[in-house]
C-alpha cells in the first residue's frame, strides 16, 4: 500500500489552528482513515465506550497531488498519536517559515523504517518538509495498517455512526452550552437531556439533595418537527418535557456529564454552530458541528465533525 501528497496551505491551518487541538481533547489516540476521496480522523469507533467522533475531510481541503493505493479499494487506515502528529505538524511549519523558500512544501507519506534498536522495518507517517536547496524530514510512529477485515469493520462503523437522529435542535452559542455545562459538573455527574420536536433542548442533574436544569427554547428543528400545544408557556420545564415525551414528540436520555463536556472541546475547530439529536430508541445522544464556507452562511459540505455519546440508561422516547 502507498500513500503520499502535499499538505496544501488551508489543510495547514485547518489541522494546526483547530482540528488537531479539538481531536488531542477526545483522545490521544485516534485512527487516521484514508481512501480515494476522503480523509478522517477517527475516535473509538472500533470499541470502546467513550464519545465516538469522526472528523472528515474532501481530500481537496488537505491535500493536493494525493496519491492513494491498497488492495483494499485504495482505502488505508493506522492508528496514531495525535499530540505526536500535531508536534511533527509544528516543527514541519516552523522549518518552512525558517527557510525563507517560497518554493517549501510539505509532503507526507507512509514509510517502512528500521528504528532504533530493531530488526524490523516500522511503519511510519513522514513529514517532508521540502525547498529549493534542502528537505528535512520527521518521522511519526504509527500502528501497522489495519488488514482488511478491520478496515471494513471502520467503514461499517462509521456507516452506522452517519444515520441521522429524526429531530435536530440548533444550538447557535457555544460559548454559553459550555458554560452552563461546567456549573452543572459542580452538581453531579449523570446528565438527562431531554429533546423535543418544538425545537426545546433541556438539560438536568439531579442528586438526592438538588435537582438543578437549564432549558433552551424554541431553538431551529431540522427533521421531524411540531408545533408546540397551546398555553405551554405556563407549565414548567420538566412538565413540558414529560407531556411531550408521551405525545411522542420529544425524547430523553441520560449521558455522562464528563462526555458532554469532552465533545464540547470540538469548539476548539470553530464550528459556527452546533445540532443536537437524540438516536431513535434513545441509542446515542449526537452531536452535529457545522461549519460555513467563509463570508456566507452557506454549509462547507467538504468538513463534515460529529460525535455520538454513549447513553448510560435508555431514558424515554417514541
């Protein structure tokens, strides 16, 4: 298998600037899956049980003059550290601003290589940063590629993991779900989020001592949507949740307030806005970034960042 392309300016700073720290928060590890169009960044989505999140690139956005080639479909995938990638990233943008060259570029590929102190040829993912005169080149180790049947395991997987909850709300300042979510994590651990198709989004803890909530209201519904019943300004929260649960206009589920908190770092990618939805049968809560093309408010379909959080008890739902 061969993998090879130049880094083009934009996918520098899209990896350096917001999407390397957003992914380093999610985990150390990740899986870098390529294939003939896309690049992905990939967190537990062979196993295990924290927040699963797939960032995913055209591979216009990072790379141009890609060249790609396996037996599996042109399609590559290895594990990697993320704060060892972004580190090799750095040092590769700082040996091009030091060399002073128009012409530097940075190429990446997949290379065997004898390590230090071993018999056997590593694989590794290389920066070569190249200019008119000299290149210098940082070696980044990686897992061995995935055989086959694990690379079609991360195809299914991520497959699985793009089906789309019927009911998304909007959520528009980030800033403030964050804020509200560190107060909450002085309260408890165990978060119930409740969705409704009003366009509602409510968010409780409750221990045997206090029960604390914030609600956002009459945010923008994407998919199944209804109109909310006459004269429900005057009930309370949890009563306009609960009625609308047993309409089958709504849905709740309870998740880790420690995950919730863990997908918000995706902030640090500068989404402009974010969708929340809960899986049917309450299977997940997702998280939807999206991201608009530059001085529009219209959606660069070529990022796509979501996460899906595993849910600690089925909670309620249609």
């Amino acid at each position: 298998m061969k993998f090879k392309a130049f880094l083009t300016q934009d996918g520098v700073n899209l990896l350096d600037k917001r999407f390397l720290p957003a992914l380093d928060k999610h985990g150390r590890i990740c899986h870098v899956y390529l294939t003939p169009d896309h690049a992905m960044f990939l967190h537990n989505l062979l196993g295990g049980d924290g927040v699963q999140s797939v960032a995913q690139f055209n591979k216009d956005v990072l790379f141009r003059d890609y060249r790609i080639s396996s037996q599996n479909a042109g399609r590559i995938a290895f594990a990697v550290d993320v704060a060892l990638l972004h580190r090799a990233l750095r040092s590769a943008l700082t040996i091009q601003a030091q060399a002073r060259d128009d012409t530097a570029a940075i190429q990446i590929k997949l290379v065997k290589k004898l390590a230090a102190g071993s018999r056997d040829p590593a694989p590794f993912l290389t920066f070569e940063t190249k200019g008119r005169v000299s290149a210098v080149v940082q070696d980044v180790p990686i897992s061995k590629p995935l055989p086959r049947d694990d690379v079609q395991q991360l195809q299914s997987a991520l497959e699985a993991a793009q089906d789309l909850p019927q009911t998304l709300v909007q959520v528009q300042d980030l800033a403030q779900l964050q804020s509200l979510v560190d107060r909450l994590r002085n309260v408890g651990d165990l978060l119930t989020v409740a969705i409704t198709q009003y366009g509602d989004l409510h968010l409780q803890v409750s221990t045997s001592l206090i029960t604390v909530g914030s609600e956002f209201r009459r945010l923008r519904v994407l998919g199944v949507r209804a109109d909310p019943p006459i004269g429900d300004r005057t009930l309370s929260a949890p009563t306009r949740t609960e009625m609308a649960i047993q309409k089958g206009e709504g849905a709740s589920v309870q998740v880790s307030l420690k995950h919730l908190a863990k997908s918000l770092q995706c902030h640090l990618a500068k989404p402009d806005c974010a969708f929340y939805g809960i899986a049917p049968q309450g299977a997940c809560l997702t998280v939807i970034f999206q991201f608009f093309i530059p001085g529009t408010r219209l959606t660069d379909k070529s990022i796509s960042f979501y996460c899906r959080l595993p849910v600690l008890d089925p909670g309620s739902g249609p």
